[in-house]
C-alpha cells in the first residue's frame, strides 16, 4: 500500500503541460473566425452529433433521474477520493498491477519514459487519451527518442497533420474528408496513391497503416474512462476496436488517469455506461467497452501500471464552488450545443480541454491567477445550453461566473487607486440602492441620444465600455424611460377612473 498523502494538500498543486493558453481567447477567436472552412466543418459535424444524441436521449423515460443519479454519484467520490483511492491502490495492486503516484505533468512523463525504457522498447501504441494531451507525452517522449503512435482514427488524422485535436470526442472534427485524404497522401508511407475520400476507403487506409504497429509494438499506453474502487478495475469506451487491439496484444501496458476517474463500484458503472454513449457519440451502447483487472497469467498484458495524476485536480477540488467541474465524464454535450465553441473551434482555447468545460477545467487546474487561462471564463454567453446537455448537470454557467469574480478579484489586488470597474460598480450599487436614486439618473437616459448617430445606434463607448461596442452596437435609448411611461399610463388611468 502506498505511503502517498492523499489528503488536501496546504498548498494547492497547480496543474502543467497542455492546459495554458498561448493567447488571450479573444484573440484566437478573432482569427478562428475568419476561418470559413472550419465554421462549416464545425457547424456540419456539431449539429450532427447533438441531433443524434436527443434523439437517443429521447428513448429513455428517466434520462432525467440518470443525470441526478450521476451527478450525485460524482459528488460522492469527490467528498470520499483520499478514501476511495486507497481502497482502488488496494485492490488494484492485489490483482498485479503497479500504482504510480504523480503530482504534475513532469513527474507522470518521467514515469511513463522510465517504464518504457525498462521494457526494451522505443516507440509505443496510444489508445486515446486526454490525460496524456494534457501532460504533452507525446511530445516528450519524442524529445527522448521514443515514438508514440496514435491509433484512434481521428487522434491518427490530427498527428500527422501535425496538428492540435480541437475537440474531445471528435479531434479532427475541424476537418473534412477532402483534407484528410489529403494528409493522408502526403504523410502516410505506401497509401494508394488513387486513394479517395470516401469514410470506408479512408478508414482502410488507417487500418493498414496501424496493423503492423499494433501486431510489432511492446508497449501500449492508454486512458482510462473509469477506475473501479471495489475491485481494482480500470475501463476504457472507444468505437473502432483500437483499444481493444492495444490493452490484449502489448506485453506492457501503462495507462495514465486523473485521480478523479473514480467510481465506487461496479453497480455505479450502470448508469454511466447509459450517460456516456448517448451524451457523446449519440449511441445507445459503445461498440468496444474494455474492462480489466490487474494482470492474467498467459492471458494479455503481464506488466499493467497505472499512473494516477494528479496536475492540479487537487487545487480544483479545494475550490467549492469549482470543484464539481471535475465530475466531467469527457463526452462533449457541452461543446456540441455551445454557440461560441461552434463559431470558434477549439484551438481558440489553447487548452487540452475546449468549449464550455475547457472554460472552467483548464482556469481550476492552473489557478485564474494563471495570465494566459484567465481570459477563457469569459468565452461564453452564459446561454446556459451546456448545462441542460451535461450527463451529469455540472453547472457550467455557474462556475463561470465564480470564476469570473475570482478573475476580477485577483486583479484588484492591493492596489489602494480604485479603477474604473470599481468605480462604475460602486456608482450602480449607490444607484440601485434606492428607487429614489434610481428614477432620477433614468431622466438623464434620454441624453444618450446625443451619443447615437442617424441609425439611432451608439458605436463607440469611452473607458471600459469600449469593450461592448467593440463587437457590437448600442441602441439609443428610448425618449422616456419604462418608470416615466408606467407612472404616465397609471395617471391617465386613475384619472379616467375618477372621471
């Protein structure tokens, strides 16, 4: 059993790797936008995969108290995870396979390097992973002479493009079939040069491509979906049988998990494996569901390691108000019905994790006093959609608002010289205060006419305001407020009554 403390740490541990921005979102959006190709890749594939999910969502009268029972399970292991941890450590290590504890993206990498290098091997299978984007393995691993092969069809697409996944079901969802066929031809060794770009002839080729991978390679390193607290179980969701190909064939196996991946036992599994399928995919089941427990003797992998990540969960979990984000299942509901994922894609947030969860995941991780991170709570319009579509009722909309606050809240400071959002927030709060107050500064409204042009529209605003009328205008307000017509109309009525 390990020593490891599993408890709240004094200090929150931030997270590394692949979760910070390069560019303030704003910014990436701006250039996203002007991309055409990818707005009909993303509004074709998005519209597509959220049709599909209502109506299998539709087919079950308690998706309803599934969602509950999810939600509720999820906040159960965030409340137990030091003890649920040991309790899976125990019972997984029983079983034969080998706990690695790491607290950030370096020390997982270094492990997974160390276990590679022990195995005789230099290049290694992938099953599809967000944990090991998030820590940049491959990356890493590459800048140490080991090659890692992606194997999921669309994770494959985005490697040999070189490219950054931009979705969390669908990595190259920012792609079309003529573009794939195109980078196809040009990085994939012996491809049929008269290779079309028909979905069967294009996932041919992959096939070909990855069986010699698979049939040659020693080492496989995958995600895992699930980790089962009562019996040491580790499960894995995927739809093309890669997965199957790399946790049976490979002599080791190393998958890497972030902590909160937990379930307390077998019978919890039920109502996620209903979630997970529908939410994402739009399936009423997943086609491969992969399930194992330690090490088989004569039977697939006799070396099993699992490293459990930490990365900045546990200062996520510190944050109440925050720490429901890590009841993410990692189905994308969320980015299929968001209006600004859509329009910009999801390398406008620099992070592993895109869309609506991408928003709150990536600031919790690396704290929202992170520079880069702290622009992405405001990537949203707070329609609320995520939240109805999320499996398991993550506020989304919420948390981007505590997140937001402590964005403001830490650039405040010390400073002693009050800026201008004090100011104005200060002034609204006097304003508000009093209904009194209040009707006196509406009589001054009609003046804002003067700011508006022939198109009875305010362009231009000074100060912070320019933030608004920088993507859109303002509308003149009216000759009289709501206050000045309702006193009006009430006056003419009693009035008339009297009369």
């Amino acid at each position: 059993m390990s020593s490891t403390y599993l408890g709240m740490p004094a200090v929150p541990v931030y997270g590394s790797g692949n979760l910070h921005t390069a560019e303030p979102f704003p910014v990436a959006a701006r250039r996203e936008l002007d991309n055409e190709q990818l707005r009909a890749n993303l509004g074709h594939a998005t519209h597509t995969i959220r049709d599909k999910r209502l109506r299998v969502v539709a087919e079950l009268p308690d998706w309803e108290e599934l969602r509950e029972a999810g939600s509720a399970t999820k906040a159960a292991v965030m409340a137990r995870l030091p003890e649920l941890l040991e309790q899976f450590e125990g019972n997984f290590t029983a079983r034969g396979g080998v706990i690695h504890w790491a607290r950030d993206a370096a020390e997982a990498n270094e492990i997974v390097r160390d276990l590679i290098r022990d195995a005789g091997a230099d290049e290694v299978v992938k099953v599809k992973s967000m944990a090991t984007q998030e820590i940049g393995l491959n990356e890493y691993l590459e800048e140490h002479g080991i090659s890692a092969f992606e194997t999921d069809l669309a994770e494959l697409i985005v490697q040999l493009d070189h490219d950054k996944p931009s979705h969390i079901l669908v990595p190259a969802i920012h792609k079309n079939r003529s573009q794939i066929r195109d980078i196809f031809l040009r990085e994939m060794p012996d491809v049929d040069p008269n290779l079309t770009d028909t979905p069967a002839r294009l996932a041919e080729a992959a096939r070909l491509h990855l069986r010699r991978k698979f049939l040659s390679a020693k080492v496989a390193i995958s995600g895992a979906n699930f980790a089962l607290a009562d019996t040491g179980t580790l499960a894995v969701v995927e739809s093309e049988g890669n997965g199957r190909m790399c946790l049976t064939l490979p002599e080791t196996l190393i998958t890497v998990m972030g902590v909160e991946k937990l379930l307390p036992s077998w019978t919890d599994l039920e109502v996620f494996m209903q979630l997970l399928p529908r939410s994402s995919t739009g399936e009423r089941m997943n086609p491969y569901t992969s399930l194992w427990t330690g090490v088989t003797a004569g039977d697939g992998p006799q070396n099993v390691h699992l490293v459990l990540l930490d990365n900045g969960r546990s200062a996520a979990l510190a944050d109440e108000r925050g720490r429901s984000a890590l009841h993410c299942i990692r189905c994308s509901a969320c980015m299929n019905v968001c209006p600004v994922y859509e329009r910009t894609g999801g390398h406008a947030y620099g992070s592993t994790y895109p869309g609506p969860i991408g928003a709150i995941l990536s600031p919790l991780l690396t704290g929202i006093t992170s520079e880069e991170n702290a622009s992405l709570p405001y990537a949203s319009s707070l329609c609320g959609a995520c939240y109805d579509a999320c499996p398991v009722k993550i506020n989304i909309p919420e948390i981007l608002v505590h997140l937001r606050s402590e964005d403001v809240e830490s650039r405040r400071g010390t400073k002693k010289v009050p800026g201008q959002m004090d100011v104005a927030m200060k002034a609204a709060s006097w304003m508000m205060g009093s209904g009194r107050r209040m009707a006196l500064v509406e009589k001054a409204l009609p003046l804002g006419k003067l700011a508006a042009g022939p198109d009875r529209k305010i362009k231009k605003l000074p100060g912070i305001a320019a933030g608004w009328t920088r993507s859109r205008d303002l509308p003149a307000p009216p000759a009289r407020s709501f206050r000045d017509w309702w006193v009006k109309e009430h006056e003419d009525t009693a009035s008339k009554e009297q009369a």
